[in-house]
C-alpha cells in the first residue's frame, strides 16, 4: 500500500469527533512563559505556525523530505530554524525496528519540546530540555487502527499505545506527569474510497493486508455505506510532563 505523509483524506467524507482537550490552547499556554522551544517532527509546519507568536528562539525538525519544502514556506516567515533530522524510533516498536540517532541538539536548551503524533525517546528529550522545562506529547492510540483492522478481518496489533503506556515511559527516566487526558471517541467514513484514503496515510498500520482475502469485508462496507457511514474508534491522548 503506497502512501506518503501529507496524503489527503476525500474533503467532506471524513469526519472525527474531537477529543475533550486542545492540544493548541494547552501549547500555547505553555509557549507563554518559553525562551525557547522545540517542534518534534513539525511536518508541513501548520500546526506550529497557528501557535504563533512564538519564543525567540524556536527551532522545528522533520525527518521526512517530501514535508520540507512546505514546512520551510511555512515557518521561515516567522523566524522558525528548521533542521532536517531522524526523529527517535517508535514508541511500541516492532521486531524489525532499527535504534535510531540521538536528536542533534545540546543538552538542556530546550523550555518546551511540543510533540503531536510524533515517536519520542523520553530520555532524549529530558536530555535537551532544561530543568523545570515541559514536554507536551498528543499521540494516536492504538485502538484506532485497531478498529480499522477489525472492519477489514485483520487481528489485533497487540502493541498497545495508550496514555497509560507513555506516562509509564516518561516517569521511568524521571519526568513529572503534570496532566493527562485520553478519550475515544468516533470517526466517520462516508464510503469505502474515504476509508481506503485514510489507510493509505499510516500504511504501516496495514503491512499485512491482502487485498483479496480483504474483498469481501470492503464489499460488505461498500454496501453499507450507501445507507449510513461506517464507524470506526478515534483513540488519541495527551500528556504534560515537567524534567
């Protein structure tokens, strides 16, 4: 299954009910009293731009080329470094994953370091954030890919991510969890092109599909969808944490 990061979703045959928290109005809160900040693996650079005014000092990384170009535009009219870089390896790794570089910046520089639906390594980001600096992290669970897998017959991914798994990571190398919040709720596929769009956006959440055994379960949701949309979990969660 062939994809890319920044592939597009059918515009008005996605919908996912949002969480109960703002992952913008808890970073900018914690933007306010920052000298300086870090964006974990900022993609095209939207959601950073949108937190503007930003500290003095902010420095972005992305790790995947095709984004970098855009999130240049992006940032660097608002004085955002950008740096292209490796970004750490998954948080529930699989067993073929790779150890992956340090992240290239010095120790203790960092206030903040803003993470959304980025793979971290809590102890190399205690390593670049200063004491009494914060972590902000928003992450896709496991459960949403789960529920799509289902819809098409596919087992399980027993590697779970939830908010309880991340907060257990960052307090073994000794960061404070100051919040936490998790919610599922829905997500909504108008038809079964919708559906195969948002799987094509995280591929390796489907390494194991085979379109033929799948035809039956996607005919099945075909016809479904003519009458109402099919349903599926959207997982997500946030977590706050101070070195």
């Amino acid at each position: 299954m062939e994809a890319y990061w920044g592939a597009r979703l059918p515009t008005g045959r996605y919908r996912a009910d949002k969480p109960d928290w703002s992952y913008e109005a808890t970073a900018r809160g914690i933007l306010a009293e920052a000298g300086s900040a870090l964006d974990m693996g900022t993609g095209e650079g939207g959601i950073l731009a949108s937190l503007a005014p930003l500290p003095k000092l902010t420095v972005a990384y992305e790790g995947w080329w095709p984004t970098v170009p855009a999130a240049q535009a992006t940032l660097r009219p608002l004085g955002v470094h950008l740096v292209v870089a490796l970004g750490s390896a998954d948080n529930v790794p699989g067993p073929d994953q790779q150890p992956q570089p340090g992240l290239p910046f010095q120790a203790a520089v960092f206030d903040v370091a803003l993470n959304r639906h980025e793979a971290f390594d809590p102890v190399e980001v205690r390593r670049i954030v200063k004491p009494r600096g914060r972590f902000l992290t928003e992450q896709v669970g496991s459960d949403q890919g789960a529920s799509v897998r289902r819809l098409l017959g596919l087992s399980g991914d027993q590697r779970l991510w939830t908010a309880d798994v991340a907060v257990g990571q960052l307090e073994a190398v000794g960061w404070v969890i100051d919040e936490v919040r998790e919610d599922r709720t829905l997500m909504h596929f108008s038809d079964i092109a919708a559906l195969i769009s948002y799987m094509r956006t995280v591929p390796w959440a489907f390494e194991d599909l085979d379109w033929n055994s799948a035809k039956p379960a996607l005919q099945q949701l075909h016809a479904q969808s003519l009458s109402k949309p099919i349903g599926a979990v959207s997982h997500s969660f946030l977590v706050l944490a101070t070195r």
